[in-house]
C-alpha cells in the first residue's frame, strides 16, 4: 500500500461512501483509463488502471479500508501536532515522536536518526578537545 496516495481522490468517492458507491467510481474509471479505450497511451492509462485497481482493493475489502483510515488519520494528526508543537526540545524528543506513529514515512525516520547520530557526534567531538 503507497502512504502517499489518497484512495479516495484517486475514485472520486468520499470518505463516508458505500461499498456499492466504490465499485460503481471503480468501473467507470477503470473504462476511461483502460488501455484499450486510450490507443497511443497505453503505458500511462496502464499506470493510472494500477493506481485505480490498488484502491479498489483496498477500499472494497472492509478490514483493510478500516486500516487504510486508520493509518491517514494517524499521519493527518502527526502532521496537525508537528505543526501545532513548533520545534521538539532535542533531537532525541523528535525521534521518539516520530518512532511513536505507525504510519511515520521512512524518509522521516531517517531524518531523525540523523539528528540523533550528529547530535551526539558533536557532543563526543566536542569532548575529545
């Protein structure tokens, strides 16, 4: 499953909609993207059928749409509560906030490690002067 991607958007259904409301936003996208109805595309409407049909799958199979909104709202309010906190009290404090949240991206796990690595990289450079 892309963390990046919003289901959703991708069938133009809200987030309150039926199963039958999905699978009728499912067909109608995967005929106008379907390769054989784009001739001279057939790569890009292949793309877009694989986004199409990835959120059909999630979105129709109700334990695992349950999960998916699970996961955006842990990542909307991560977002709302980094925004809201300004700046952590040490590098260390951002690691465990992010460490903390299920749906943190991998990029973002890096960039706490590597705050945690330099801090203490400068604290132990600074000792050995």
């Amino acid at each position: 499953m892309s963390e990046s991607r919003d289901y959703y958007r991708i069938l133009a259904v809200s987030r309150g909609a039926t199963s039958h409301q999905i699978k009728v936003a499912f067909r109608k996208k995967a005929m106008r993207y379907h390769p054989d109805h784009n001739p001279g595309k057939e790569t890009w409407a292949n793309k877009k059928l694989q986004g199409i049909i990835e959120a059909y799958e999630v979105l129709s199979d109700p334990v695992r749409r349950k999960l998916y909104n699970r996961r955006v709202a842990q990542a909307e309010e991560l977002s709302i509560s980094v925004e809201r906190r300004g700046r952590p009290k040490s590098s260390m404090q951002l690691m465990v906030d992010i460490m903390r949240h299920q749906a943190t991206p991998s990029w973002a796990r890096t960039v706490a490690f590597a705050f945690v690595f330099f801090e203490y990289y400068s604290r132990e450079s600074g000792r050995a002067k």
